[in-house]
C-alpha cells in the first residue's frame, strides 16, 4: 500500500487501484454520514477533485491520487457511509482506477513513512 499526504490510501490490485482513507482521516473527520462517489468510466486527472465527503465534523474532498479511468466505485459505501468509519482499510474503500501511468504511486509514502507523518 501507498499513502499521501492527505490521509488517501492506495492499494495496487490486479485490475486496478483500489483508494480509500486511512482511521487517521476517519478520526479526524468523525462519523461519515454522506459520500458522493465518481461515475464508473469517468476519466480523472492527478488532484482532481472526485469524491465529495461529509461528516458531522464537516465537508471534505478527495483528489484522484493518479491519473487514470475509474473502474469501480463502492456502492455499498453510497448506502452506508459509515463503512468508512467502521472498516477504512478493507470495506471501506471508495473507488478503483485503472491507472494510466502507474509510476505515479512512486511519489507516495509507504506506511512506516505515514505513520511517521501521523505520529
């Protein structure tokens, strides 16, 4: 797994990379109560911002890690938001893109790396 700066996690798969949000952001953000995914087939940009989340903390954004098209997204996350909170690393996860350069996961910390960020 990779992570990046804003507390996004990104695990490679065989049919593509799987992203999500690490505890550490679901801490800080609180109880997940609405997540607006991608649309399946849409083509998305490195820092473009794709999914919309809202807490009862407050509102938040995340930005397409890599470049790439989104394969899949969870819609068992759309149903029950709350997936984020209970299980970040595993059902949790948002969406899957097909990456167009992979070389970009490169720039990403590993997760001794995050959790020396967090720490």
């Amino acid at each position: 797994m990779k992570f990046t700066e804003e507390h996004e996690w990104l695990r490679v798969e065989e049919d593509g990379v799987v992203v999500g949000i690490t505890e550490h952001a679901t801490t800080q953000l609180g109880d997940i109560v609405f997540v607006e995914l991608p649309e399946v087939g849409t083509t998305v940009t490195k820092d473009e911002e794709i999914v919309v989340i809202e807490s009862v903390k407050a509102a938040s954004d995340i930005m397409a890690p890599i470049d790439g098209v989104i394969v899949e997204v969870n819609e068992a996350l759309a149903e029950d938001p709350a997936m984020a909170n209970e299980d970040p690393l595993g059902n949790g996860w948002f969406f899957k893109i097909e990456a167009s350069d992979p070389s970009q996961m490169d720039e990403y910390m590993t997760e001794a790396a995050y959790l020396k960020l967090i720490a």
